[in-house]
C-alpha cells in the first residue's frame, strides 16, 4: 500500500500508514482514509462521535485490501480522545508500529502532562514520539524576558529578594507589550519538606509576584496564579542546583 500525504484540513489531522486523516478542531470533522475493513472504519467512527458527536462527523474513510499490525485498530481508536482538542495545528500519525504527535499548545506547562497521558495510552509494541510547542508568539516574549532565570525568594517564605523583585522589573516591561493577553503565574517547589507544605508555599510565592506586578501598573484581572509544589520539577532534586532550577515562577500567556 502507497504511504499517502493527507492535506491537514483545518487544524489538526490523524494519519496512519493504513491510513486515516481526520481534522478534530473544527466542525466538521472529515475522517478521510483507507482501512482494511469495515470492523475498523465503524470502531473510528464510533469514538470520533463518541468525543465529537454523530452531527460532527463526516464519512469519507474508504474500505481497501491493506494489511495491519497487530492491535492496529485499537492502538488508533485508544488515541481518539478529548486531549487532542488541546493541541492546535497539529498532526498524529500512526505509520506501522510508530505513534507521532506533533503540534501546538497554548500554555507551556500543559505540554509535559499531555505528553505523558498519549505515552501511556500507546502500548508495546508501538512507539510514541512527540513535539509539542507552545503556540503563541506572546509565549516567546514572556520567555525571553524570563531568560531561565530564577524569581528568588526568601528561604521557606514568599519573600521576594531585592534580585527577584529587579527581574519582575523586567517582566513588566515584557507583560506590557503583551496587552491583549491574560497571564498565569505558576510557581513551584524543590521536592524537600511536606507536599502539602510545599504545595501550599508555591502559590503563596506566585500570589505574591501577582501582587508586586499589580503594584507596577499590571491590572490584576489580567493575572491568575496556580501553586503545583514539587509535582512537576524541571532537574534532579537528588542535587543542590537541581532543587534551586525547581524553585520557580512561570509565567504562560493564556
């Protein structure tokens, strides 16, 4: 069987070796392709309508004599679920054995969380890759403003230190030329001590970045903020400068 290109419709498309394509972002939702029989085509089409609705759907899978892998069918319908709707100009492609999701999200700390659940849902002997960018142009310019920098603190408090205070500075420049965009502010915490306690501590530290941008002409309905604690650490907590890059503040433009 010809390996065929699909054109991605609106914004999103699956493609697999047998192959179907589909848009999921947009109604309608045209699922276009070729599957080895019609077993597979009404298995999905079942979940697209199951996630999307029957009204959403239209049919143009073709029905043609192509062998599949093992588990084909279900590697692709496990695949079909609400999540995707998180991901923006984006493309999952099954081809064999290989499970590829590329795309684009809106907020940078939903990336890791979503990359993990599509891992788990492909099993062996398929494989999962992905790549997975944040989608707005503003992201860039909090980003670069940030410059992997860390927003310090005082040790155990929700402190700011003068260093911290003078790279906010910085962040305010950045959040005005961001004008029509709201902001959430994220902060996390090194692994030590109680998750709770740490949990807890991380939003107290990004309620009070919230509150310091406020006071340097940043309107608060523009800022939101989450505490995650030690859930989600960027280093080694096992090191002293793993634990001091996991006690941060993000900022990801909504």
């Amino acid at each position: 069987m010809k390996n065929k290109q699909v054109k991605i419709l609106k914004k999103f498309a699956l493609i697999s070796s047998l192959f179907c394509s589909f848009n999921v972002f947009a109604a309608p939702i045209v699922v276009e392709g070729a599957v080895p029989n019609d077993m597979t085509k009404q298995a999905i089409l079942a979940k697209l309508k199951a996630v999307y609705g029957d009204d959403q759907v239209v049919d143009k899978i073709q029905i043609r004599a192509v062998s599949a892998p093992n588990g084909w069918s279900d590697s692709v319908t496990r695949v079909i679920t609400p999540d995707l709707k998180k991901i923006s100009q984006g493309k999952l492609s099954v081809r064999g054995t290989q499970v590829e999701l590329v795309g684009k999200m809106g907020v940078q700390t939903d990336i890791q969380p979503t990359t993990s659940l599509f891992q788990s849902l492909v099993q062996p002997p398929y494989r999962f890759n992905s790549q997975i960018s944040v989608n707005a142009a503003e992201q860039s310019v909090i980003d670069n403003a940030l410059k992997n920098r860390i927003i310090e603190f005082e040790s155990g408090k929700a402190v700011l230190t003068p260093t911290g205070t003078q790279i906010l500075d910085e962040m305010v420049v950045a959040l005005n030329k961001v004008q029509g965009k709201n902001v959430k502010i994220v902060g996390h915490t090194d692994s030590q001590g109680n998750p709770q306690k740490n949990q807890d501590l991380s939003l107290q530290r990004a309620e009070a970045v919230k509150q310091y941008l406020t006071t340097k002409g940043i309107a608060p309905t523009r800022l939101s903020t989450a505490g995650l604690g030690s859930t989600k650490p960027v280093a080694d907590n096992a090191t002293d400068e793993g634990r001091r890059k996991n006690r941060r503040i993000e900022f990801d433009v909504l």
